[in-house]
C-alpha cells in the first residue's frame, strides 16, 4: 500500500521574484515535491485496535504540476501494478487507476491527514521543518538530493 501527496518546499528565490509572487500552486518561491510512502496495515490482536506503520518514504522533485509528471513519477515508483494507492482528490492524480491495482482518493480533511495519508505528510511535514532548522531556504537544483 503506498500513499502519495505532494508538498511544497520554499527555495532560495530573488527579490523580485519574492514580489511578483502568487500563493500556492504556481509560487515561484515553492516547488513541487511528490513523497510517496509504503504502509501496511498492523492489528494490536490483544487491543483489536488497527493502525499504519510506514517502511519506506520515497521523494522526486516535479517541474510542473501536471497529471502527466506525477503519472510517471507514481509508475517509475511502484515496482508491480497490483498495488494500492492512496491519495487525495488532487487533479494531479485522475489516471492513477489506470496503472496500479486499486486506487483510493479521499478529499482532504482532518481525518484524511490523521489516518489514511498520515505517514506521507509526517514525512512532509519531518522535511519541511528539517530544511527550514537547518537552511532556511534551499536552492531549486539541490532539493532533490
């Protein structure tokens, strides 16, 4: 089982870039980072009570916001098309099905971050706070590594 989501991670940026900035999706200031985490599902057979443990966290760098670069970011990720995807209603993510064996879309919400895509925006989140403590800002070409 895997989860995706994409975060946004600010980068070193001009001041005039600074200024002629819009929010969100499109910033000059952010990139686009897809993390994708592989979950399985453990049960407490004492307690019955069932949660996420997380193995592996995997992160590309897109160019754009396109569908088709996190498509083929998604399908270079996975090694086998019978596994389950979990996102959420992103328009990033509509052909997702078409190559992986089930995929789950939740809109996003409370309950969504805590439970289904918990582990990837914990890796988000453990990231983004690791970058900012350490750089404050990093330059666009080494956020990949």
């Amino acid at each position: 089982m895997i989860e995706a989501d994409e975060g946004y991670f600010s980068i070193e940026a001009s001041t005039y870039e600074h200024k002629t900035q819009k929010a969100g999706r499109g910033s000059k200031t952010k990139n686009n980072v897809m993390i994708m985490t592989e979950s399985s599902i453990l049960e407490n057979i004492d307690t019955g009570k069932v949660e996420r443990q997380a193995r592996y966290f995997k992160a590309k760098v897109l160019i754009d916001y396109k569908m088709e670069g996190t498509d083929q970011t998604l399908q270079l990720a996975i090694a086998n098309d019978d596994s389950i995807v979990f996102t959420d209603k992103s328009i990033s993510y509509v052909n997702i099905a078409n190559y992986v064996d089930i995929h789950i879309s939740e809109k996003s919400n409370e309950q969504t971050t805590k439970e289904t895509l918990k582990w990837v925006h914990i890796a988000i989140s453990n990231a983004k706070r690791n970058f900012v403590g350490t750089y404050h800002k990093i330059k666009a070409k080494y956020l990949q590594l």
